[in-house]
DNA sequence: CAGCACTTCTC
DNA sequence: AGAAGTGCT
C-alpha cells in the first residue's frame, strides 16, 4: 500500500507525526504543492519564496539521504493531491494540521482521504478554549488556559529509512518555479540557512541567559532567530518546548503565540483584512498623494526617524527585523504617519523571511489598536524615547550608514543634536504634531 | 455580575 | 504615577 504525505509548513524529518504515519502503513510518496491560488492575496511573500527554494532543497536532500524523494506540483492542491491519488494509486493523505483559512478549506475539501495530525502547535487549538468555550482573545488568559495541554510527549526521532513506492511520479523541477530573486537579487544581504539542520542547530545551542532582557535590544543578538525555522516546520514547537525545559518562562511565553494567534485567525479567518473591531472601519486614514509618499519612505527607511529607518532598512535588506523595532516602526506607520494598517502587514508579508498569517495579523491589529485584543488606539509609542531605552546606537550605526559616525548622544535624534547630515531626510513629521493628529483621528472613532 | 488584570508606555 | 477599555473568571 502506497500513501501520500503532504507537507506545507512543516518541512522537516523529525517530529513529523504524519510522516510517521505514512511510513507505518507502507510505502511513501512525500510531495509539497506550491499552491498559489487558494491563499489569493496572501500567497507566499517574495522573501519567503526565497527561504522556501532553499529549505525545499534540504528537505530533498534529507529524504534522498532516507531513501525517499520529494515530488513537487504546483496548482490548487485540493485538486492536485485528488489527481496525484489517482495517478498513484495512493489511498490516503497523511498531513499536519495548519489554520490558514485556506489550509482549513482544502483540508475539509480533501474529506476523508486525508489523515490529519497534531504537529505544528504546542497544543491542538481548538483545545484552547475560554470556560464559555470561546476562543481566547487575551493572551495573559490564553497561557493560563493553554497549561493542561502542554506537550509532555518527547519529540519523534527522525526514521531511519523511509519506504518507497516501486515508481515514483514525476515532479516538477524546483528551479522552474523561479522561487528565488533574479532581476535585481535583493537578497544579498540575507544571513539565513534555511533548513531543518540549521533550525536543530540554532535550538541547540540556544543560549537563554538574560533573555528577558537581551531580547528587548536591537543592538545585541538576544532573540532566538528561530521564527523562520519554525514557520516553515524545519523544528516543531515540541522540540523546542523540551529543548527549553527548566529556561526562562518568557521565551515559552514567546513560543506560545504562535499558538495564540493561530487561535485567533482560526475564530476569525478574514483577520488579515478585517478590523476587529468593526467600528474602526470609520477610522480616517490617510490617503492620496502625500500618505503614498510616507508610505514610501517608510518602506525605503527614509522617514527621518533614526530607530525607524534601522528597522525598515534591516527588514528589507536582510529578511527580517528585531521584534522590539518591528513594534515601533509598525506603531510609526499606524500613528505617526495615520496610514492603515494592511499596507504594512502586506510590506512586512513580502519582506519577512518569517512573515506568518497568524502572527502578522494579530500583531499588526495590536498595535493599531483595531484588533480583538486590547491595546488602545491613543496609545503612542515614542520612538525617540524607545530607541534611546534600549540603546539602538549600535543598531542604527549598522543599518543606517549615513549615520555612522554619530556618537549615542545624538544618534536618536541627530536634528536636535543639530547635526543631521544633508544625505539623512529630515522627519516625515514631528512626533508632537504626528501625535495630536492621531489622537485626533481615534476620536472620529465611534 | 463585579472585580481583576492586562506582553510589549509615557511623562 | 497615570490612563484606560474590556475579556475573562
């Protein structure tokens, strides 16, 4: 007998419970469908387009190592992987549970030919649930909720062989989906190794002394890196659950929200598009010219604001961005410059190495102040005063060559240190100004 | 239902 | 120290 395994987000060997599966019942025939159709506009971003090209190639790598392949197709994979049973002769489909709206539809469409299993959460999510049997809207409550159904199983090991089909299907060559950057390659800069040995790797040699503060530094390496590995299931959160036993709480705290927010977006499927809270639909944006120059020199980390233009620059240069600084840049684009939201959840969607439907939406709609959880919209961040707090001197100086030579007294603010030089823009707008604005505009507010 | 507590702050 | 809306128990 002759199964399918199918993977997604979940591109990894051990702790693959549906692999596992698959193997058990008999031969196996892995495949990845790139599906660009049923995401509709939140099909793969660019940046992860290049993660994805890469970690595909490890993942071959791997399987080929086990005695196994990896079939790739591309098209609507709850058409493909019907046609694929029936060109095979395959009975099943054996695949990790995702909660990406359009995970879930073409999980349902695949009905009883597929086999799903828990995998890429800590718990299953719709476990997680408020005594009303509600999906959590606050994560305080969501941890407390979440501890019964913690993972106390040890991770899979990887199997040592892999049983294989007399014949394979054929696949596509990867290198005809044209995943990564050709004219221009922007991505130079990146500093990743995508793939399941490295994500073991990085998880290994965690090192969680002073994270909670560390982690709050742009200028240190105090974050773990791990997002990109983890959404694309190169590591599973179990592993990394068990790898942290006996560590800081606060990183398992982080860990969690992947959980979290996958519970939102589950509750709420349209959450990427839509307030949540629908009475900031009446909320004035701006729009028009001027609101599409701010967007601009936002995206390009032209904005005038030192610990902004870091972020924007290291976002698009290298595929990523400090967590710390991916707050204060998201609450300048919200308040600072009244821009919608959306337009930097679609940005960071296609910059981010890591970009994940759950954890974009939700965090955006945090900081906005539109969302399901409770952040005011009158709540400003200061950027001046954050980048000063966690002293990103060393982090601006890297990303923001213009500024090198600028000591820590006036590299947050070299206008009032009066020497801005002519090659940094001046402020898109002040922050008193920028402030009253927004605090105006949440008054429009019903 | 009332009271408690809230990831990411500002002055 | 203040400000502040509301999900959750």
């Amino acid at each position: 007998m002759t199964d399918l395994l199918w993977l997604r987000q979940d591109l990894r060997l051990h702790d693959q419970p549906a692999l596992i599966a698959a193997a058990h019942a008999g031969a196996v025939i892995p495949v990845y469908v790139l599906d660009d159709e049923a995401p509709g506009a939140w099909k793969i971003g660019e940046a992860q387009r290049w993660w994805l090209h890469h970690s595909l190639t490890s993942l071959a790598d791997a399987l080929e190592k086990k005695g196994s392949r990896l079939i790739l197709r591309h098209g609507k994979a709850e058409a493909i992987l019907p046609a694929l049973l029936e060109e095979t002769g395959a009975e099943r489909v054996h695949a990790i549970r995702h909660y990406e709206p359009w995970w879930r539809d073409a999980e349902a469409a695949l009905g009883d030919r597929l086999c799903r299993y828990d995998g890429n959460h800590l718990a299953r999510i719709e476990d997680v649930t408020t005594g009303a049997g509600a999906p959590y809207r606050i994560y305080s409550s969501f941890w407390k909720g979440l501890q019964p159904h913690l993972p106390s199983d040890k991770p899979l090991p990887a199997p040592r062989s892999i049983p294989a089909p007399e014949t394979w299907p054929r696949s596509d060559r990867l290198a005809d989906w044209h995943l990564l950057p050709t004219a221009p390659d922007w991505s130079g800069g990146f500093d990743w190794t995508p793939g399941e040995t490295e994500a073991l790797r990085k998880v290994k040699q965690l090192a969680l002394d002073g994270y909670d503060e560390r982690r709050n530094l742009p200028s240190e390496e105090g974050t773990s890196r791990l997002s990109p590995h983890l959404h694309f299931g190169e590591v599973s959160p179990r592993t990394v659950w068990h790898a942290t036993e006996g560590a800081d709480t606060i990183f398992r705290k982080e860990l969690a929200w992947r959980d979290f927010t996958d519970g939102v977006v589950s509750a709420l499927p349209d959450y990427a598009d839509v307030n949540g809270r629908r009475r900031y639909d009446t909320l004035p944006w701006r729009s028009g010219t001027a609101a599409q120059a701010d967007l601009r020199a936002w995206q390009r980390g032209r904005t005038g604001y030192p610990i902004v233009d870091a972020g924007m620059r290291q976002l698009w240069q290298s595929g990523w961005m400090h967590n710390r600084v991916r707050m204060i840049t998201a609450s300048f684009l919200v308040k600072h410059l009244l821009i919608d939201w959306r337009e930097g959840e679609r940005w960071f969607w296609d910059c981010l190495v890591d970009a994940d439907y759950g954890n974009n939406s939700v965090n955006w709609q945090w900081v906005a102040g539109t969302g399901v959880d409770a952040n005011m919209f009158g709540r400003i961040m200061a950027p001046i005063g954050q980048s000063e707090k966690f002293g990103a001197g060393d982090y601006i100086r890297r990303w923001v060559p213009e500024l090198k030579h600028l000591d820590d007294s006036a590299i947050h603010d070299p206008d009032a240190a009066g020497c801005r030089p002519d090659s940094y823009p001046a402020m898109l707008i002040g922050h008193r100004e920028a402030r009253e604005r927004a605090l105006a505009a949440g008054k429009k507010v019903r």
